[in-house]
C-alpha cells in the first residue's frame, strides 16, 4: 500500500506530503488544477518514463518520496532480493531530478538504477485509464488474468514442460555424440586395434630405452668390466690375497697373536673382494646380448614412442588412452539401444505435457465462459447491456503456460464484429470495458495500489455511480486511487483530496488539501453545479454521500 507521497520543487508543486489510507482514495479539482501532476510525479519516483521538464521553475532540482507499506511475502521483497537490497517492513523509493536532466534513484536509501524502480512498480502499482497499454488492454497478459479468474495452477504443467526440454536435451545431445562417433568410428576401430596388438605398458618406454642404451655402450663397457674381472680373479688380486692369507696363517702359529687382528681384516677383505668379483661376472653376463635382442628392442621402443606422437599422448599414458577409446567404441555400439531408450523417454515426456495442456485448455474454457458471463453481469449496470465480451482461446506454441493463446474481445453493438478493446470501444466504453474487467477478476485483496486516471470520462448521472459503487466494491481490501471529475464517484471514495491551482507573488502552484466531510459537501457540490454552488447543490451532494 502507498502510504505516503512527499514531492519538492516539481512542476507547479514547491512542497506537498500527502498520506494515503487504505480503501478508496478519490481525488477531485477543476481541469488543469493539477491532478495529472500528481500522477507525473508518482510515476516519475516509480521510474517509468513520462515528461522531462519535471523541475518546477527556478529550483537547482525536484525531488519525489514515495513510501509503501511492505507486508511478509510481498512481490517487492523478491525484487529486492534479486537487486542485493535489503527489505523492511516499509520500502522507501526516493528519485531526484537536477535541472540539467540528470536523475538519480534510491531504494532505502541506497542508491539504484532506474530499472530496479521500474522491476518495483510492477509489483507496487497497476495504472488503469483510456490509454491503459500496459495492463489489461495488453493481450500479453491476458491469459495470466484468465488463469488467476479461473484459479488453475500452472505448475505442474510448467515442470512437465521443464521435464520435456530436458529429454530432448539429453536426446539431443546423445544423437550429436553418437553421430560424432560415428564419423570417427573408422579411426577409433583401428586406433584401437593398433593400441591393442602394442599393448604398451606403463614403465615400458623407460625401460626399454634404458636397455637400448646399455646395449649400444656394451661392447667398450664389456671390455673394460672384462679387464676388471680378470684383475680381481685368480690371476690377480684374488690369487695375491690367497697367497699372503696362506703366509700369514703359516707365520701366525709362530707369531703369537701379533697377526690376528691382520688376518681377520685380510679375511673380510677377501669376501668382500668375492661379492665383487661375483657382481662383476653378472654384470659380464647381462652385457652378453644376442645382435638380434637389440633389433627387437628398438623396434618395439620406436613402435611405442610412435604411437605416443600420433595419438599426443606420453608413451606412459597410452595404455589409458586406449581404454578411453575402448569406452567411446563400447558407446557407439550401444549407441542406438540408448538413443532408443532416450526416445522413448521424450515420447512419454511429450505425452504427459500434452495431457496436461489440453487438460489446463479445458479449464481455461470454462473459465473463460464464466469470465464472459461475470463481465456481463458487470456491464448491464454500466449501460453497456448491449456489448457483448468474449475470451477468445486459440491454440498456440506449446510452452510453460499450456497451448493456449488467450485474446479479450469486445463487439460494442450486436452483429458488429468484435476486435480488441482497444481498437473497438471508445473513450469512455473502454473505461467501464477496463473497470467491468478489473472487478470481474479481482479475487481478493490486491498487492498493488491501483491508479484509475479519469476512468469514469464520458459516463455520468446512474453509469457514473455504478462506476462509483464498482470501484468501492474493489477498494474493499485494497488501496484505490481515483482521479475523477464525476461527483457520483468521488462520493463513494472513503479519503477525498481536493488539487486546486492558487496563485502568490506572480508564482502560480498546485495545492492538495485533505476535506474534511463538512468539505466534501461542498467540494461534491461544485462538482454538480459549477462555480455558483446552491443549496439544491448541496442538497444533492450529501444526498450522494449518504447514498
């Protein structure tokens, strides 16, 4: 609900703060008193796009302050979460406009951009009047108001439809894989059979190299360790130290003991010289290689490091690589039995969301003839007991919402062709068009303050105060404002500000003034009779208000 409007130094108003209640808000005053301004200016402070000469003449910049109750739950708390704002129990929307053009928002008083302002008055405002585009005449938005009338939940068809995109999705997917595999199934048969018959295995490219190399060095290496064999064996340091073992076991009898410690470290020194020359005589017998081993050592090292460039791979990696390629080829060979099943899992999806579309186009039917019927019912008092209303359901794109395109149509006279409301009714049949349809699908107390801006224009004395009982029938639970110039209307409002033009120092400025109900009488009477208000005026002015 708006609670407050604050406005300073815009168009003709220098300073007005008005307070708003709940119920029905009417606002009366002579043509060009200034009743448009106030709509400028809230529309201004809700960010939507209007006049840029909102400054008021000789101010350095123009400010607008609205204040909106904010209940648990409401839309705007969504708006604002999604903006990184935080939400109270009221929300505060303030906008400056310089003198040069310039315009800055806040929200709370952080500041913002002009399209969180704008995210907000969807959800805070709905504005109704002859040139109504955005709201009810917009056929956008016409099968939402249906939905709402007829109270059918679109959720469960929303999320078959979720459910459907998504099969076809994975369908799709599956189709591109399988047809990419296929392309490359020539490449991955053979790659395959080719990593097969290798059967590389990790390690094995080092170890090979390690073996090529060793057996390229053999034949100087295997001199020299040959060299050394001879030298540590019989006819060299062996034979030396089994000699002088002998001698000194054969002095050490006569030596008393003087040897010992020598013969024990000859000892040690004689196996440690065994264990060498054993090593030796391995490392001899390694070195002893077949040509041949050779030849089939470097090809099997070049056939791995081969295949590791063409498939760019590390030669360590290639036995992963190869049950990579074994899983794509499992794939594709299964390829059709999962498109199939994907398949089957798309045709049940669409057949589910079809069921529910066509079931949510039943009860889009019924409740397009109920709407019809209420509209009826609302426009015989209006004096348009001859037009006739239709929803008209014409079958659409499937998506989220059903199948299901939904039009608001109107024929004014019977036998005359029926076509948009806002191509077939005038000025003031669409008005009661617009307030017929707002009362037909309010369903409870509203979220939005609702603006109607001259909507009783072209009706008066029984039509107007139907219109009249109408809006108050609507403002029960919500918050209305009504601009209006019909006395009748303006007598059913529960608040009643009066706008008047006054004019000081060669300054001439807007004035709201809250009426009292003494007021209202005479405000209500001069709204019957012109500027000579007579007693028979208001007379007929609280007769208004007590009826």
């Amino acid at each position: 609900m708006l609670r407050t409007l604050e406005i300073r130094d815009m168009l003709l108003i220098e300073r007005l703060e008005l307070e708003f209640r709940p119920g029905l808000n009417v606002l009366t005053g002579e043509t060009g008193a200034g009743k448009s301004i106030l709509l400028d200016c809230l529309g201004f402070v809700l960010g939507w796009r209007g006049r840029a000469d909102l400054v008021r003449a000789g101010a350095d910049q123009g400010e607008v302050t609205a204040v909106f109750d904010l209940p648990p739950g409401h839309p705007a708390r969504a708006v604002l979460d999604e903006a990184g704002l935080a939400a109270g129990e009221e929300l505060i929307l303030r906008r400056v406009n310089a003198a040069d053009g310039r315009k800055t928002a806040f929200v709370n008083d952080r500041r913002t951009s002009g399209e969180v302002l704008r995210a907000l008055s969807d959800v805070l405002v709905e504005l109704h009047g002859q040139h109504d585009d955005r709201g009810l005449l917009n056929p956008r938005g016409h099968r939402q108001m249906l939905d709402a009338f007829c109270g059918v939940d679109t959720g469960a068809v929303r999320a078959l439809w979720a459910g459907m995109a998504a099969a076809r999705k994975e369908l799709g997917a599956a189709e591109a894989a399988l047809a990419a595999m296929r392309a490359e199934e020539e490449f991955l048969r053979h790659a395959v059979a080719e990593l097969d018959k290798l059967d590389p295995l990790p390690g094995e490219e080092a170890e090979l190299d390690a073996r090529r190399r060793m057996m390229q060095a053999g034949q100087r290496v295997r001199e020299d360790i040959a060299r050394a064999a001879a030298a540590l064996g019989p006819e060299g340091a062996e034979g030396l130290m089994g000699d002088a073992a002998r001698w000194l076991d054969g002095a050490a009898v006569r030596a008393e003991g003087v040897l010992d410690g020598a013969i024990e470290a000859l000892g040690r020194a004689i196996t440690e010289l065994g264990e060498a020359a054993q090593g030796v005589d391995a490392a001899l017998e390694r070195l002893n290689f077949d040509p041949r081993e050779m030849e089939r050592v470097e090809e099997r090292l070049f056939a791995i490091r081969g295949l590791a460039r063409k498939h760019s791979v590390l030669p360590d990696e290639l036995g992963a690589f190869a049950e990579g390629l074994r899983g794509r080829l499992a794939a594709l060979d299964g390829g059709a039995e999962n498109i199939a099943a994907l398949g089957a899992k798309v045709a049940a999806a669409e057949g589910a969301y079809g069921e529910a579309a066509a079931a949510l186009g039943k009860a889009r039917q019924a409740g397009a003839a109920r709407l019809d019927r209420a509209i009826a019912a609302e426009l015989a008092p209006l004096k348009m007991e001859r037009a006739v209303f239709s929803t008209v359901i014409t079958p659409a794109e499937p998506g989220p919402e059903g199948a299901d395109q939904v039009e608001f149509t109107v024929a004014t006279n019977p036998g005359a062709p029926a076509g948009a409301l806002n191509r077939i009714a005038s000025g003031g049949e669409l008005s009661r068009f617009l307030l017929a349809l707002k009362v037909s699908l309010a369903r409870g107390g509203s979220p939005l303050t609702m603006i109607f801006d001259e909507i009783d224009r072209g009706v008066g004395g029984a039509t107007a105060d139907a219109v009249g009982r109408r809006l108050e029938r609507l403002a029960e639970g919500a918050q209305i404002l009504v601009v209006t110039h019909s006395p009748q209307v303006a007598a059913r409002g529960g608040h009643h500000w009066r706008v008047e033009k006054q004019v000081a120092k060669g300054a001439t400025t807007s004035r709201v003034t809250r009426l009292a109900p003494g007021e209202r009488v005479d405000e209500l009477a001069r709204m019957l009779a012109g500027e000579n208000v007579t007693d028979a005026a208001r007379a007929a002015a609280q007769a208004l208000l007590d009826g």
